[in-house]
C-alpha cells in the first residue's frame, strides 16, 4: 500500500505540534511584565474606544513593553477574524513599579468592508482582549456593547 495515504495520511510528516514558537506580538526583555485589570473608558461609533490597563512590572530590572489590544466582533454582516489588532502602546515601567496604558482604538479600526462596498463600523458588541501578545487578554476580556450613531452623525 502506500505509505501517503488513509486515515492519518501526513501525519507522519509531521515534525512539530502545531503552533507557532513566538506568538505575534511576542517579544524578549530583560524583566517580567504583568497586564493587569483591563477595562473601557470610552466607546462610541464616532470618536472609537479608549480602553486602559494597569502593566506592572513583576521583575527586579526598568523596562518597557508594548501592550496590544486585539477585538473581536462575534455578529457582524460579514465573518470577522477572532482577532484582529486593533491599538497598542509600549509603556516603559520601572522595577516592582506598576502605570496606567491608555490604548485608543480608532473608530476606523472597528470598521471593515460590507456588502454593498462601503467601509464603516457597526453598532454592537465587541470583545477586546488586551495584553503583550495576540495569545494574551483571554483570561479578562473586554466586552463593550457600541451603540448606534447619532441620527445626522457620519
């Protein structure tokens, strides 16, 4: 018979598990971050989200990260991606010190192609997942529920 094909046809050629080794977003410092307590300032359609996060810095050396923030749309005309990035900010934190990060996401980065060709943004809810890596933010998502323009608002 031949070896390539059946039931588990590849799978014997397989040589790692499946994931990648460094997540995007993923990056090497010289101390231990920590993004903490992530949570919505502002949303609207017009003027986007501002989220924010505490980032404290769990090791013995200053540094910096950048903290990312990712959306998802769950119910959209169109499929959306699970993630997709939407802001990010680097904070630099000294040792055993902790900062507020502020991350504005535009509204234009909510928005995305529909149907009839037009580029906009719609009203509803949205996850933010907010961390140092696409993989992070899982643990404390973001749910923020925009709500429809104002009539006479672009």
């Amino acid at each position: 018979t031949d070896e390539y094909h059946g039931p588990a046809r590849g799978a014997r050629l397989l040589d790692c598990e499946g994931s990648p080794k460094w997540r995007f977003g993923e990056g090497m410092g010289y101390t231990a971050m920590a993004v903490l307590e992530p949570r919505c300032v502002h949303a609207s359609l017009e003027a986007g989200v501002r989220l924010s996060c505490r980032v404290h810095n769990t090791g013995a050396r200053d540094g910096s990260t950048v903290v990312q923030a990712y959306a998802r749309q769950p119910v959209a005309e169109r499929s959306q991606p699970v993630r997709r990035l939407v802001a990010f900010a680097r904070v630099a934190v000294e040792a055993g010190d902790a900062v507020e990060a502020v991350l504005d996401v535009p509204a234009e980065a909510l928005a995305y192609t529909h149907r009839d060709g037009t580029r906009r943004a719609d009203p509803g809810r949205f996850i933010f997942f907010v961390g140092q890596h696409a993989s992070d933010g899982a643990d404390e998502p973001v749910e923020v529920d925009i709500p429809a323009a104002a009539p006479g608002v672009a």
